[in-house]
C-alpha cells in the first residue's frame, strides 16, 4: 500500500494552497464568503482567507468516508451552512476532490442558499466525476494530509510499509521495531 499513498508536508501544503491563491486572484473571482467543507476544508479554507483578504469563514459537515477508501453509499450532511450567504461570493473549498460526490453535495447546498459559487481545492484526482474550478494538481494515489497521519496509521497500521512511510515523514522512529 505505501507506493499507492502521497504523503504531504505541512510545507508542500502550504505552497500548494499559495499557488491556489494565486490562481483564484489571477482569475478576477473575489469572493466574499469562503466556505469550507469539514473537516479537510478546515485547513486549505483558513489559509485562503488570509492570502485572499476574507474575513467570513464558514463551515459545512459532510460525511462520506469511513476509513481511508472505505466511503458510505452517499455524502451527507451533517451539519448545515449557518449563515446567510444569499447574493454573495462564495468560494467553497476543500483539501481534495476524489470522486467529486462531497463537492457536489456541498455545491448544490450552498448553491440552494443563492450564492454565487466557485470551489477550489489544491488536489484533484484524475477519475473525479466534478472538477474544481481552481486547483493546483492532480493526484492518482491516496493523499495523507499532515492533520490525518494518525488517524491513517489507524486505518492501515497493519502495512508495515505504511507505518514506515507516514512515520519518517514526521521523524518519528517505530519503536515497535526497537522493541521499546
């Protein structure tokens, strides 16, 4: 499983969510509202705001996966958008668009509010069915973002090579090995 992951640093995240912003800049869209969907939206949205200026951060809670490439049949919502953003820009953002179900889902809600909508977010994967209208790349193996490295090794702790993988990416030494 460890050739079929990408690990990201919380430094290539970072650049990567600059060069969003600066497509979303470059692209004349200034938005009003950024809308992030949780909990993977929570990062790439905070950062975006400040690159961009925007002061008004909301959130949404969707829930399609149940462990790493294990999803429910649909996305649902778990938690609405709570503010009015009738009229408004919006830029709703999450840290990746796999098969485009949750995207969707969260477009078509904040779209229901009359919001004038773009979505962006720094990773795509190629068999999306709903691209983005900003990203950065495009991504064919399973992303470990920095904010998740437990919660997988929970997932797939069992693959050596995985553990191995995700701990030397933040220096942590396998103490199951030196038998600490």
């Amino acid at each position: 499983m460890a050739q079929r992951i990408e690990v990201i640093t919380w430094e290539k995240l970072q650049r990567d969510i600059f060069r969003l912003g600066e497509k979303i800049i470059e692209s004349g869209f200034k938005p009003e509202v950024i809308v992030a969907i949780a909990r993977g939206g929570w990062v790439v949205g905070r950062i975006l705001s400040d690159i961009l200026g925007v002061k008004k951060v909301a959130g949404i809670t969707i829930k399609f996966y149940k462990a790493v490439e294990k999803r429910e049949k649909e996305p649902e919502i778990y938690q609405s958008l709570n503010i009015d953003v009738k009229g408004k820009r919006v830029l709703l953002v999450d840290d990746i668009v796999d098969t485009g179900k949750t995207l969707s889902k969260a477009l078509q809600h904040v779209k229901e509010r009359h919001a004038i909508v773009k979505t962006a977010t720094p990773y795509v994967k190629p068999h999306t069915e709903m691209w983005p209208d900003y990203y950065v790349r495009v991504v064919d193996k399973w992303v470990v973002f920095p904010y998740e490295y437990f919660e997988t090794l929970e997932d797939l702790g069992h693959d050596e090579s995985v553990r191995e993988t995700l701990n030397a990416s933040i220096g942590i030494k396998d103490t199951a090995k030196q038998g600490d």
